[in-house]
C-alpha cells in the first residue's frame, strides 16, 4: 500500500509537536472519525520515543534507522515503507543525513 500523498477532509492543528530542540517537528490532523495522525519531519540525529498508544511510522522521504523497544535487530526503513510500534513501548530511531519525512498513525 503506498503512503498517501495527501489527505481531504480534516482539521490540520497549527501548534507544532516540537521534541529534542526543534530536531524533530510535527503537526497533528484529526479526521472526522475521530482519529488522527501526525506529519513530521527528523532531523539528523538519535531519538527515543515513548507509545501510549499503539503507532504506525511511515516513511515519506529519507531513511531512518529503528530499534523497538525489546528488540536486539535494528532495521532500516526507507520512502514507501512502514514500521509499527506496540502501545505502552518505544522506539529508538537514528537519521544520519537529510531529513526523513513521515506520517504516524495512532492505532486504537
């Protein structure tokens, strides 16, 4: 399934989600079903994120690298790709050059 190139329908929320100094930026969409996903972009960096909920990442543009919270593999996720992350875990994820763009999905 490809990543979508847009979305129609919802209320974009102008605050931006700003962690680790402005090196990883997003802004939230909430659909009318009331379900909602975040747009963002990584800066070169490591990064640890927390989950309360259950989340899908998909890679826009760039490349990242990501280690799930419990796992010892560390895998490497590019444009058109997806990795999911288990509610209440984390995930460690690296960008070592350009900017990796994506789209979260909170799974309920």
């Amino acid at each position: 399934m490809p990543v979508p190139a847009d979305f129609k329908n919802v209320t974009a929320v102008a605050k931006a989600n700003v962690y680790f100094d402005g090196r990883v930026v997003s802004h939230t969409l909430l659909f009318p079903d009331g379900s909602k996903k975040t747009l963002g972009l990584i800066y070169p960096g490591k990064f640890h994120f927390g989950t309360d909920q259950a989340e899908r990442m998909e890679i826009v543009a760039g490349d990242c690298s990501v280690k799930l919270d419990g796992a010892s593999e560390v895998t490497v996720h590019g444009a058109g790709q997806h990795f999911d992350v288990a509610a209440r875990s984390g995930f460690d994820i690296e960008v070592t050059s350009g900017i990796c763009e994506y789209i979260c999905s909170f799974i309920v």
